[in-house]
C-alpha cells in the first residue's frame, strides 16, 4: 500500500481529487502544515512525496523559515532517495528552487482558465502524452520557475509561463498550475478570489471545464502511481 507524505502551506490547498484517487487505491498520506508550525516526519517510511500550493514565495525564507527544511526535505526525497515527487504550484517551484534552478515573481501572473501546450518531449511523457494538446487547466500564481536545475525537462508551457511543467530525472514532476482542482476549490477559496475576480462567474468557468481538468489530474495521479509501483517492484 502506498504512504504518501503531504506538504501544505495552507489549510484550503489541499490535496484536493488526489483524496478521491488515493482513497479508490487504498493508498495512505500523512499532511504536514508547514505554516502551521507542524514538522516533517522522517522521511523513509513514505513511497512519495506531494508537496502543495500556497500564498508564499520560495525566496521569503527569512519570513518563513520552515522553507529552509522544506527544501532540504525535497532535495532529500527527490535527489539522494529517488522517491516518486509531485509538486503543485508553489510545490513545483519548490522542487525546482530546492535542486538549483531559479524562481522569480511571474511576468505574467495566471488566474483562472488558461490552456497550455505539451513541448516535443512533453508530448511523449506519461504524464500529458494522453491529453489533448493544448489542454485546459486551473491557473493561480504570481511567481514562476524561470530557470531549471540541472537534468530537467519542459514539458509543459505557455506565452504567459514558459516552464508550466518539468521532469526531474524520471521519478520527479512539477506543475505550475492547480492539477488538484475539483468543484469546490473556488468556493474554498473565495477569500483570495473575491477581490481579484467574479467568484460566481469563475465557479462556472471552472464547472464547465471539470471534465478535461479532471482528466488532467486523473492521468497525473496515474503516473505517479505507475512511479510508485516501480520504485517499489
């Protein structure tokens, strides 16, 4: 049975659909909230490795230093134990920072709805090569990775974002955007929201665009749990 250890930096980003994928396997998590003064676990008894979005950036260390032992923890996880890694927004900026590439507040910052497009090598990824190209996804952030550390691959990217997703080595993923998306998210989070854009408006957006979102992240969770089986095997 899988054991995944979670990392959030606040309460409504959470997991999200990945409840509904590991609950269906039977798989096992363990959530840290970081902002919450809650430490990591040691690290070996878990097969992977999700890490959430949030509201902070990866250079406030000095703000939040928890950050510090975060991305220890990442560079651990990822590079010394070669366990399977998914990073969502702030999470993919993370492992990215936490390995040596470079992130920067956004060009462009992306809310809401926005369609990205897979890179010749991203086409052939077992994480989007099943996916319409370009696909829909969920979009909400004001930095982005704008360099990746060594061994690195774009998979995923857009005018506004070039590196909207990578690979690490073959166990590791990042996502700029919220691939954890579900129905709910933008009343969750309707204190962000409210003030930037029409939240009833953009609840319907995001309803009307559920099915391929959700087949975004369902083809995500199946590829971190075809890593896991083989890390495992």
């Amino acid at each position: 049975m899988t054991h995944v250890l979670v990392l959030q930096h606040e309460r409504i980003e959470h997991l999200g659909v990945f409840k509904e994928f590991l609950s269906e396997d039977g798989a096992t998590w363990h959530v840290v909230e970081l902002d919450e003064g809650e430490t990591i676990p040691p690290l070996d008894p878990f097969d992977a490795m999700i890490v959430m979005g949030g509201p902070q950036d990866v250079w406030q260390e000095d703000l939040y230093p928890w950050l510090r032992e975060e991305k220890a923890a990442i560079r651990r996880f990822v590079a010394d134990m070669r366990r399977p890694f998914f990073g969502i927004c702030l999470g993919h900026q993370l492992l990215a920072d936490a390995l040596g590439g470079k992130v920067k507040p956004a060009r462009i910052s992306e809310r809401g709805l926005h369609r990205v497009s897979k890179t010749e090598k991203g086409a052939r990824d077992p994480l989007l090569r099943d996916l319409s190209d370009p696909f829909t996804v969920f979009a909400w952030h004001g930095a982005e990775v704008v360099a990746l550390p060594p061994g690195a691959t774009i998979l995923a990217s857009n005018e506004a974002c070039p590196i909207q997703a990578f690979r690490y080595g073959d166990r590791a993923y990042g996502v700029q955007f919220h691939i954890e998306v579900t129905k709910e998210t933008i009343a969750d989070w309707s204190q962000h929201i409210g003030p930037v854009m029409n939240e009833a408006k953009l609840a319907k957006q995001v309803d009307a665009a559920y099915p391929e979102l959700y087949r975004v992240a369902s083809n995500a969770y199946d590829t971190l749990k075809t890593l896991c089986a083989r890390a495992s095997a």
